[in-house]
C-alpha cells in the first residue's frame, strides 16, 4: 500500500488505542482468566461478560465525568466481587465473598499488569501505520490507562510508526471533552484553523472519538468493523469505514463515498 504525499489531506492522524489499533477484548480477556488464576479460581465465560457489563457501565460514567479513573480501576472489580457474591451458585457466591475480603486494590493492580502485556493488534493495524507513518504523524489519542498503553505500546509492532500516546490521565480530563483535546492540539502544534483542517481522528467509540473530534473541531472516521452504521444516524461523522485500511484511501484524498 502506498500514498502520494502531495495529494494527502491531512498532516496528522490521531488514533483512538483499543479497539482500532489494539485487539482490546483478546488483552482483556486473557487478563481477566490470568488474574483470577493466578489467585486459585476458575472463572467462566458468562463471568467474563458480566464483568464487561460492569467495567463498559463504569468508562461510560468516566467519558461523563461521573467519576474518577482512579475510582474505576477498583470499582469494577468491588461492583463484580458484590455480584458473584449474591449469586444463586454456592461456589461463586463463596468466591465472590472471599474476594470481597480481599484487597481489591492489589487485584486491581495485579489485573492492570496482566493487561499491560496484550500488545495484539486489530487487523490491518500495522500495515496502515507503516504506509501513513511515510506521510503524516501518527499519534493515538486514549482514555485508558497510562501504564497499560504504554506497556502495549512499547512491545507492540506499531511503535515506530507512532509519534505520540497521549493518555487522558495525563490532562485530567477525558474524551470527548475538549480538555483533553485541547492540550494535545497544543503539544502537537496544531495551532490554526488551517492545521486543524489537517487533522483526522479514527475510532470505534461515537461517544469518545466520534464526538470528541467534532466538538474539536476536526475531521472524523468511525471504524465500525461490523458494517453497521445505523448508530451513527444523523451525527456529522465525516467518513464511515468498515476496514481499518480504508483509511488509507481517506488520507490520499481519493474519491470515497462518506
């Protein structure tokens, strides 16, 4: 895959982490089974979906300024633990109650560790960074965890290729506040009207990325691996892609059907 540098529209590409370069759900379920393992108990796939209940409710509440990251890393597993401890099974409410009176704040901690190593990448991800990296600064924009995505990162293959991790924990604010994005702007030098012209944010999430770049200001690129762009109805995303690739198309500034 290449690109003609003099037909490019944009100068920088800002790439949202989980779920668009990295391979989120395959690192956060093998963290998951690891932590509890490494503890003596055996959990279930139905587990592992509750507990992505509880954690996905919580980022939410995060992305709305509800609540603190701090408070997040614990409470995920408090609110999981209270869960398992009511459950009709003997077993797990026997476990949910051990681990209640544990410490959850060093499962946390053990947890973060484990995802830290889930460096797999999304499909397409590093040819995409290979062939844009020749042509425009590549940075990724996330609302994770500081030592987890620095971890991925630096053990990842896409490394690089990218110029920045700017992690929302850094600025105190999150996506899509313009918090966030405004202090990137300013460490990037994308100063002007005319550079943020020049900008493109890719992601998954329309509540984060999709909506953080147009209260940014700045050109938008859903990635919706599923095909299904019906969520995204009536939002002014500028471009809709189903394979991360297509973005290469995007950069180029060859004729796409938005």
């Amino acid at each position: 895959m290449t690109v003609n540098k003099a037909n490019c529209l944009y100068d920088d590409v800002l790439f949202d982490a989980d779920d668009t370069l990295f391979d989120f759900r395959q690192a956060e379920k093998e963290a998951f089974f690891a932590v509890f393992q490494q503890r003596g108990f055996t959990m279930e796939a139905a587990d592992l979906q509750d507990y992505i209940r509880i954690n996905e409710g919580l980022w939410r509440d995060l992305e709305l300024g509800l609540i603190e990251k701090a408070d997040l890393k614990v409470l995920r597993f408090t609110r999981f633990f209270e869960e398992l401890s009511q459950s009709p099974d003997k077993a797990k409410a026997d476990t949910g109650k051990v681990l209640l009176a544990s410490d959850v704040w060093v499962f946390a901690e053990d947890y973060l560790t484990f995802l830290g190593q889930g460096s797999h990448l999304m499909p397409e991800a590093l040819a995409v960074c290979q062939t844009l990296s020749r042509v425009c600064r590549l940075s990724i924009i996330t609302n994770g965890i500081s030592r987890v995505q620095e971890s991925r990162l630096a053990a990842s293959a896409i490394k690089p290729y990218i110029s920045g991790l700017f992690v929302s924990e850094a600025f105190g604010a999150a996506k899509p506040q313009p918090e966030f994005f405004n202090p990137v702007f300013q460490i990037l030098g994308i100063d002007s009207p005319v550079k943020k012209k020049r900008t493109i944010i890719c992601g998954d999430s329309l509540t984060s990325d999709m909506a953080g770049g147009i209260r940014a200001g700045i050109d938008t690129c859903w990635y919706a691996p599923s095909g299904d762009f019906s969520a995204a109805q009536g939002l002014p995303i500028t471009y809709r892609i189903r394979r991360l690739q297509e973005i290469i198309a995007i950069v180029q500034g060859d004729e796409y059907d938005r």
